[in-house]
C-alpha cells in the first residue's frame, strides 16, 4: 500500500525551509550592516552569505523533490530517512563552510560531495522501486 503523505519529506522539508529563512535572513543582516543594497561590494561577509544562500537554493530542492517522488512510491522509508538526514546535514555543513569562508573546507566538501551523491542514489531508488525492487 502507497503512503498517503510523504511525512519523512514533510519533516525534512520543514527543517530545511528553517535553514533557507536563516540563510535569507543572514543576507539581509549582512546588507544592513554593510549597507549594500545589491551585489556584494567585495564585503567578504556579504559575498559569504550570498554564496551561503545561492548554494542552498540550487542544491537542496532537487534532492528534495526526488526524496519525496520516492516516499510517494514507497521506496523502503528507512533510504528516505537515512537521505534526508544526509541531505539536512549536507545543506548545514554547506551553509556552516560558506559562512565561513568561500575557500576550501571539509564542511563544504562534504556539502558538495553529498550534493552530487544524494540526487543520484535517491533516483537510482526510484528506478528500483518503479522496477519492482524496493
């Protein structure tokens, strides 16, 4: 039997609309303090949190959409868990290593890492799953 609602998801996608109203939030602080109205006119602190933000809005829907594609024909719930507890802790450590800096950090290498990752081994599930094999 199908689940009715993708309650995992729901709950992943809960926590990370948190995360993105933080990120969305740090940029505005950062433009306030800097008084920079568009751009980041080289504020290291102002680029970091556009990155911080830029890079959350482009890696974590995709992940999420297909982690709810899965839920939705029922791949084993403990994948979906074990993905969205990953795509959560990716998208953290991401926003955490941006805010930092803009160069290189294992929190941003595991963020980036897991951003490549996730999408593919949540579609490979659902190939699985559409296939027969959950």
């Amino acid at each position: 039997m199908l689940p009715t609602f993708p309650l995992i998801t729901a709950v992943v996608a809960a926590v990370l609309g948190l995360l993105g109203a933080l990120l969305t939030a740090n940029v505005i602080i950062n433009r306030v303090r800097t008084g920079i109205n568009a751009g980041d006119g080289d504020a290291a602190t102002l680029a970091q949190a556009i990155r911080a933000h830029g890079n959350f809005v482009e890696q974590a829907p995709l992940t999420l959409i297909l982690l709810a594609i899965a839920e939705a024909i029922a791949v084993r719930p403990l994948i979906v868990g074990i993905v969205g507890a990953l795509l959560i802790a990716a998208r953290l450590a991401s926003a955490y290593g941006l805010n930092r800096s803009l160069g290189a950090s294992s929190a941003r290498q595991f963020g980036g890492g897991m951003s490549v990752l996730l999408p593919a081994a949540t579609s490979i599930a659902i190939l699985l799953a559409l296939a027969g094999i959950r």
